[in-house]
C-alpha cells in the first residue's frame, strides 16, 4: 500500500525508499525500466494483481493465525518473502549493501516497516476481523501526513490537506462505531492494527532521513531489510511461543503464500510499477486494498459486516486522497529554463 510523506511518495508495504537518483528516473517520461526489452504483462494487468494480493494478506493473516502463533505466522512471512528476493538476487547477481552504517539504518527500519507492524496485524487478527484491519491498514497516509507536518520540515499543510485528514479521522470513528460509544469493539485488537499503520510513516520517515539517496539498488536494500526482520522474529518467536507440535495445511499454506506472494512477489512487482508508470499512479493502489480485503472477508471468512465498515472506509479513503494531493506545478514557457 503505498502513501506520501512530504515531496516524495513511498509504499507502506514496502521497504526502504528509492535513492534520488532512481527516482527522478522512473519518474522521468524518457526514463525506461531496465527489462524494458523483454516481454511484461500490461502495467494495468499488474496493477490490479498486486491489489489483490495486498488486499488478501489480510485474509492470509487470519488464516494463518487459525493454526500457528502471530510471532510465528509473522516469522513464516518473513522468511518465505525474504528467500524470494534472495532468488530474485542470485539470478541478477545482485549483492548486499556493505558498511557498517548502512545496515544499523537498515535494522532500525526492518523493525518500523517489517517486524513491528506485521506482528501488530497478526496478533491483532486474532481478536478482530481481517476486514477491520484492512480498513486500519488504510489510516497510514492519514498518520503520514501527521508525522510528516511534525518532523520534515519541507512538508507545509494545505488546507485541502488538512481537510482531508479531518475527513480520514471522521471516516475511522464511522467504522468504530463512535456513536454507539464503540459497542461491541475489540479495543486491543483494534489498537495494535492502528499502531502497526502508525508504524510505517515513521519508518518512512527515518528511511527518508538516512537512506534516501542510497546507492544501493532497490532490491539489494529490500533483500537486506527483509533479511535483518527475519533475524529480529527469529531471535523474539522463541521467547514467546512454543515449537508448533503440528503443520496443519491451510494455515502453512496462508503464511507461505503471505510470505513469498504478499511480501516477495509483492514488493519486486510494485518496484516494476513504479519504474514503468511512476510512483503517483503506482500509488493508487492504496485505495483498492481495504476494499479488497474487506470483499475477501465477506466471501471467504464470512465475516459479519455493519453498514459502518464500507461507510466509514469510503470516508476514510477519500480523506486519504486528499491528503495526498498537491497543487499542481506551474507548467514551463519557452522562455522559462
């Protein structure tokens, strides 16, 4: 999922941000991705397989959580998603980042952007629908803003901005249920799906102060990322849960398809998107995935759904949009440089 903090846009879902220099590249018009000669499916095609797939996760989270531990089912996922990118790595013979500095940054941000807030959604799947933590997922652009009015200093507010960080917050207290003073509401579980969308802005923004500008490629820093949060769940699982005594199917099925499509896949074809049709539209992707996972809940799971989910998630999509836009740049002259 992806969302904006200041000038740049980044992915919520992802890991850590596009060096300078990449970016203006993929965002240039004459800029063509580095496969550009082999044979892709449509842009439109991937688009509408990674908002499936990101939208599923949550589904995949839930399923997952029927048989194993969260701690374990976030270890699962970031293990499989992790060999993913090691595959992917070996084929294009790309390496791991080196210096010391670089993978101190990096574990910071494995923690903010991988290992907290997975954790945070698992277990809080075990008390709340994955329909809910869909639509919580979905608050980040809004925390984005927040945060990034606070610690970068480049990032003014605008009044449809903050209008739109009015509406996403009106569109949160619609899904609980304010009116009815939250009845019925799992307020631990619905806290940790919160605080694990709060998570990635401020790990974006740490990203942003001491990665931006990496001349690391996207996918040797994803790869180490990926790497550093399954040794952070490696080291915790243990402390907290017990060996499993059994596999069932479904569930290790839900974590290896989390991990290696919902987290490997995922990541390498929203960086093919962004390359190809640049970081704005690329982003939109945002606002299919609660809807998805809400769609998913309903069929699959048979979750019940209150007429003040998708009310409420409509809202706080559009506030989300809102807080995204930016007032377009004055377009050049002849006689402008």
């Amino acid at each position: 999922m992806s969302y904006e903090i200041g000038p740049a846009r980044v992915d919520g879902m992802s890991t850590v941000a596009p060096s300078r220099a990449s970016s203006s590249a993929a965002t240039s018009p004459t800029a063509a991705p580095s496969d550009s000669g082999r044979r892709r499916l449509d842009w439109r095609i991937r688009f509408a397989l990674l908002s499936t797939v990101w939208g599923f996760s949550f589904l995949l989270i839930k399923v997952g959580t029927g048989g194993f531990a969260p701690f374990q089912v976030t270890f699962g996922r970031l293990f499989f998603g992790t060999a993913v990118l090691a595959v992917v790595m070996l084929v294009r013979r790309d390496r791991l980042p080196r210096g010391v500095r670089t993978w101190m940054h990096l574990a910071v941000a494995a923690f903010l952007l991988n290992a907290l807030p997975f954790s945070l959604f698992a277990h809080s799947e075990l008390t709340i629908p994955s329909t809910l933590a869909g639509i919580c997922n979905a608050t980040s652009p809004l925390w984005g803003m927040v945060l990034s009015l606070v610690a970068l200093s480049e990032d003014r507010p605008t009044r449809r901005r903050v209008a739109g960080l009015g509406i996403g917050f009106l569109g949160v207290l619609t899904v609980l249920g304010a009116w009815q003073g939250f009845s019925g509401l799992d307020f631990g579980g619905t806290a940790m799906a919160l605080l694990a969308s709060l998570s990635y802005p401020v790990g974006w923004i740490y990203v942003r102060r001491t990665l931006a500008g990496s001349s690391h490629s996207h996918l040797s820093l994803t790869g180490a990322q990926l790497l550093l949060a399954t040794v952070q769940l490696a080291v915790v699982t243990p402390l907290f849960t017990a060996l499993p005594t059994s596999f069932p199917l479904l569930p290790l099925l839900a974590v290896v398809a989390l991990g290696a499509l919902g987290t490997g896949f995922a990541l390498l074809m929203q960086y093919g998107l962004v390359a190809e049709v640049g970081p704005t539209t690329a982003q939109m992707v945002t606002y299919f995935i609660p809807v998805i996972a809400t769609a998913a809940g309903v069929t699959v799971l048979d979750e019940q759904l209150g007429w003040n989910t998708p009310v409420g998630a409509l809202i706080v999509l559009a506030g989300a949009a809102l807080t995204q836009s930016r007032p377009k740049a004055p377009a050049f002259t002849a006689a402008q440089p």
